[in-house]
C-alpha cells in the first residue's frame, strides 16, 4: 500500500486528467523527486509548528515551487545536508529551476529528458569544479 501512495504522490496532474502516461509524465515524476532530494520531504507531507500547533498537510510541489519564486529555496533546503558554499549554492539553483520546469503544468514547457540530463551534468560540473580547487574530489563512477 505504501508503494501505491508513493506512486499516486508522484503521479502527474495531466496524467490523472488525461489517463495516458507520457514522456512529460515521466519529467513531471522527476521534478517531483529533485524536490524531494533538494528538501528532503515527501511529496505530502505535515508541515507546521512545533508542538503540534497549526499542522497541515502540504504538496511538495506547491510548496517548494511557492518557496524557491519567492526567493526562499536556502530556506527549504534539507537542513541534514548543511548550508551549501557559493559554488554548490549555484549548482542547488540550477537543480532547483530544473525542478520547477520538470512541474511546469504546460506539458509544451517541460524540458526533455536529455535537456534534464544536461542542466544536471552542469550542475555537477560546478561542484567539481569547485571541489578542484577546494582540495576534494568527488568520485561519482561508483
């Protein structure tokens, strides 16, 4: 049952109106998952104060797609992964607009998969970059 919630969570809005899995589909499930690796949340999930006041459930989507055009994403970013520096601040950017096209509502709008593949490359391409001349090299490979 838990595997079916997942799926239903990550499910298209297009898809439930229209019935017929697509490409854009499958980029709508991704941008649900970039979302919830930028923010480590679910895709709903019970947000609120602490102590139990005033909790609700959100939408990831609505949530982080609210957030990040207000000029928050350092704000919802999972807090277990630590503040990113300037150059991993940029590479979480260009995932997280990556992530707010892949749930662009016009189908049209939607990056492919191969557009995807590219802005992800690039945003790795700036950590590496970055960790170069940080002394760290990260060895993604394996």
């Amino acid at each position: 049952m838990r595997n079916r919630q997942r799926i239903i969570e990550n499910t298209d809005p297009k898809y439930v109106i229209r019935g017929a899995l697509s490409a854009e589909s499958d980029v709508h499930g991704l941008g649900v998952v970039l979302f919830e690796l930028l923010t480590g949340k679910r895709p709903t999930f019970v947000y609120g104060e602490d102590g139990g006041t005033l909790l609700s459930r959100k939408h990831l989507v609505d949530f982080a797609v609210t957030a990040i055009s207000n000029g928050f994403l350092e704000k919802i970013l999972d807090q277990r992964a630590g503040q990113p520096d300037v150059n991993e601040a940029e590479a979480v950017k260009l995932v997280a607009d990556t992530a707010i096209r892949c749930v662009n509502l016009k189908l049209k709008d939607r990056p492919t998969m191969a557009d995807i593949v590219v802005r992800l490359e690039r945003a790795l391409a700036i950590c590496e970059y970055d960790s170069i001349f940080r002394g760290t090299i990260y060895d993604v490979s394996e």
